[in-house]
C-alpha cells in the first residue's frame, strides 16, 4: 500500500476515535468521502515523516515536525493534493435527562454516544431544511432529500434568572450547517 507524505497542522491532537473518513476532491471539485478508521490511516507521524517529506518533496519542515506523517490512502496523492480528515456529528432534539418537563438538543461525535448539549429548549426548537438556491423547509420528502445543501438548527429557549430573580430571558440559536459533497 502507498504511504502518502502529509502535512497537517494540529495532526498530532487529531483523537482518533473521532474520525469517520477522508476525503478527496474529483476532477470537477467535489469532494468524495471514503469511510475509514484514523489507526487504518495514519501510518506514522513525527520527526521520521518530516525529514522524508523534506527529501520526496522539499517541505520546508522546520519547527512543524509534529504535523506531518504518513497516510495510507489508496492509490496515493498527488504533491499538493488536499485531503480532508472529517468526522461525523449528529444533532437530534429529545426529552431532557437534566431537566425532565423540557426539551433538549443532543450531540453526537463519530465513536462516540448521543449526549445532551444544550438544556431547557422550547418546543420552537426546529431543524430546517435548504435545497440548493431556495428558502429553507420545515421538511423535505421524497427524492429532493438528495438535493438538500444546508441544514438550520434554530433553538429556542428560556432560561431563569440566575440571581433569584422572577424574569427569565429567552433566546433563539440559529446555525447552518452546509452539508458535505455540497459546494
């Protein structure tokens, strides 16, 4: 199998079980996600790496040891060739563990379990939908799933006065997230 040299800053904190895959661009540009483990991809990594990328290639590894290493994707890379190290997350809205009688958002990182992340959300919570160029949805059925290029989480919520007081604030949270192979 051929090792391809890499340099990735912060490659030395990836933690590998969070890993879900690489990914390369094809000859139009669009990105194509091959799953796979992080021990399966990183051959070796550290000062060893750095000095044969100086001599394959003439990367200036200087003061960057640790962000480069050996990856073993198939058929290789080109010399400037960008991979991308990518990990899934996945958002989902259930009944609170922490506070019973209200909604919460959950997470979940690639190896990892659904864990709450955000408290006390309103019923207003609401993930939302985008084709391609067009408004968002509450929701998408049929084919147009394949057409979806964004994803809005909006949370709203309320949360007491944290000095004792009788008010309590709302807000609303609102973020897209642009879904991957989507330009």
């Amino acid at each position: 199998m051929l090792h391809s040299c890499v340099y990735m800053p912060g490659l030395s904190q990836i933690d590998g079980n969070e890993v879900a895959g690489y990914a390369r661009q094809d000859a139009s540009g669009d990105w194509t996600y091959t799953s796979d483990t992080w021990s399966s991809l990183l051959a070796s990594s550290g000062s060893a790496d750095a000095d044969e990328c100086l001599t394959t290639s003439g990367a200036d590894t200087v003061g960057a040891t640790a962000d480069f290493g050996q990856l073993v994707i198939p058929g290789g890379t080109t010399l400037g060739e960008v991979i991308m190290i990518y990990r899934d997350v996945e958002f989902k809205i259930d009944e609170s563990e922490l506070r019973p009688q209200t909604l919460a958002v959950y997470r979940k990182v690639t190896g990892d379990s659904l864990r709450e992340f955000a408290t006390g959300i309103t019923p207003d919570t609401r993930f939302q939908y985008r084709l391609s160029g067009a408004a968002y949805q509450n929701s998408i059925t049929g084919a147009s799933r394949d057409s979806i290029s964004n994803i809005r989480v909006t949370a709203s919520a309320i949360a007491t006065d944290s000095i004792g007081g009788v008010e309590s604030y709302s807000y609303e949270w609102a973020v897209g997230i642009p879904l991957r192979n989507n330009n």
